[in-house]
C-alpha cells in the first residue's frame, strides 16, 4: 500500500487490528488561516494546525506532533488541534505498535478529554476517547462514554459510536450484548471494521459459520482499505482451518502475507501461506461509491480516500 494513501487513510481505517483494536477519526476541518504569520495567537494556532494536519496527510507524524503542541501552546481552547493531538498519538501507536515510546496512550486520553472540555458536543472526540479508553482496556469507562452517543440523533455517524461501544462490550466479555450492538454498526454496510469485529466476536461465541461470514463481509467491501485490512484475512483463515478448509486458508494467508510480510501479522501469515496463490480481491469498479470515513464526514472531499471503516471504531 502507498505509503502517502495509508496515512491519508489513518483516519478512517483500523490502526492495527490485530493490536490495537481502534480507528483514528477523521479530524474536524476547520477554516482556512492567512499563515503562520497571522497577527493574534487563536490565528496563529489555527495556522499551526492546519500545518499539522499537512504533515499528516503526508505521512510526516512527528512534523505534524510538533505543529499541533505549537497550536496548544498558542491557544489552549481550540478543541480541533487538541484533538488533532490525540489523532496524532495513536497514529504513532498504528504505524510504530504499541511499544512505540510514541505510542502514548495517556496523552491521547488526556488531549481527547481537553477536546471534549473545550468544546462539549464534540462527538468525534468522545468517540476517539472511548477509543483510547478501550486500548487502555478501561472497557467500562469506555462504555459510559460511547453508550450516549449510540442514542445521540445529532451524531451523524453513530455506526461508529455503536461499533465502539460493541466492542468495548466484547473485550468486558459481554459476547451477546457485543453482537448486537456491532450488528447495529453495520447497518452502515461499508463499515468493515465493525464486520471484522462482529466476526471476531462471532468466534469467541463458537459461531463459527458466522464468522467466516463476517470477516468475508469485511474483506469485500469494495475499498482498497478494507480489502488490506490484514487481520481481517487472517482472521478468517483461521476460521476456516477450523472450518476443515485448509486450501482456502492458505489463499487467505498468502493474501495477508502480500498485504505486508512486516508486521506481527503478517509474518505469521508468511510462515502459514506455504507456497499458495493469494485469494483474489474483488475488483473495484472506479465508480464506486467511496466507504465512509471513521467519524463525521467533516473533511474536505479532497481529503478523503475509501475506508476501511477505526478505529475506527474500535478494534
């Protein structure tokens, strides 16, 4: 995958899934400033941040870390560029793992909630926060955040919020009320990370069937994200080990191994794909309808490539 396209879809797909469990939401756009030589600090700030948010979309992480702490610096109210922040935390934690010195949970948590403080109906960051709380495996406290905002009407894309709180639910080990709360998500039928996760749960529960149903539902959503969502291809070839399709396992493992033979995952896919082909990827027609992103669709269109569906929801 391109390097430059992979970060310009941090914020809609899953940042690790085998890992990490979490989409990155998409950060809010805001209006455009006149350059860092803008006179008042608020102005400088935004500039700041709209530096910031260059950097990242070009894959320049730690250039991007450091335009958001200027605009927090500058100006301390200004929830999008605290948010921004958080995005830029776990961004680290999906590009570098969870070991990463950059992967900072605790500062993702603290930036998330100073969003929320400066700006209350800031549904993106409340969803980010039961995020990063679901990392931190504080499931409870992630379900009191994120369970408002599944009844919450004014968030347009509560799929994501549902699609959290199922999966802070799963990982609480409430298997039954997980399932339906993912089931909820996927009423948004491009949303592959909440058909990656229900399979997940799905096999936990012993559904077998359902599982490998799920996860192919994940894998064929017709987006280059969620056809690369590696654990998502592992994960189903697991299941149909189990299933007694061997043949079709190795497909599945060779298909992850080509997605990236460096990661975690995919080097335990190397060492299972054996000689196979790959499994073939349904081709996507150039007219298609783009997945949504992870969180409102508050980025420009220029902004936004196909999704994968998060942490980004959770994972």
């Amino acid at each position: 995958m391109n390097r430059n396209r992979s970060f310009a879809s941090l914020a809609r797909k899953t940042l690790s899934l085998g890992t990490l469990g979490v989409a990155v939401v998409t950060a809010a756009c805001a209006p455009e400033s006149k350059g860092p030589q803008a006179a008042s600090p608020d102005r400088q700030a935004q500039a700041e941040y709209d530096l910031s948010r260059d950097a990242f979309y070009k894959g320049h992480l730690r250039e991007a870390l450091d335009h958001s702490q200027h605009a927090n610096t500058l100006d301390d109210t200004n929830a999008k560029a605290l948010y921004f922040t958080a995005v830029i935390y776990l961004a680290f934690c999906s590009t570098e793992g969870m070991k990463s010195p950059d992967c900072r949970l605790k500062d993702a948590e603290r930036f998330a909630r100073k969003a929320i403080d400066a700006q209350s109906d800031f549904r993106d960051a409340r969803n980010m926060l039961g995020n990063v709380l679901i990392l931190e495996e504080k499931y409870a406290d992630a379900m009191q955040v994120l369970e408002p905002l599944t009844r919450d009407p004014a968030y347009v894309a509560n799929y994501l919020a549902w699609g959290n709180y199922g999966w802070a639910q799963v990982k609480a080990g409430k298997i039954d009320d997980g399932i339906a709360s993912l089931r909820n998500s996927i009423t948004e039928p491009r949303f592959c990370v909440g058909d990656y996760h229900l399979g997940m749960a799905y096999e936990q529960k012993g559904n077998l069937e359902a599982a490998e149903k799920s996860f192919t539902d994940a894998v064929e959503v017709p987006s280059e994200d969620c056809q690369a969502l590696q654990d998502a291809w592992y994960e189903r070839a697991n299941v149909r080990v189990k299933l007694g399709s061997a043949a079709a396992a190795q497909g599945d493992y060779a298909r992850c191994r080509e997605i990236g033979g460096k990661t975690e995952t995919g080097k335990l896919c190397a060492q299972l794909a054996g000689g196979a082909a790959p499994t073939p990827v349904i081709p996507i027609k150039k007219a298609a309808t783009p997945a949504p992103p992870d969180a409102a669709p508050v980025e420009p269109p220029s902004r936004q490539a196909s999704d994968a569906g998060h942490n980004t929801s959770t994972q």
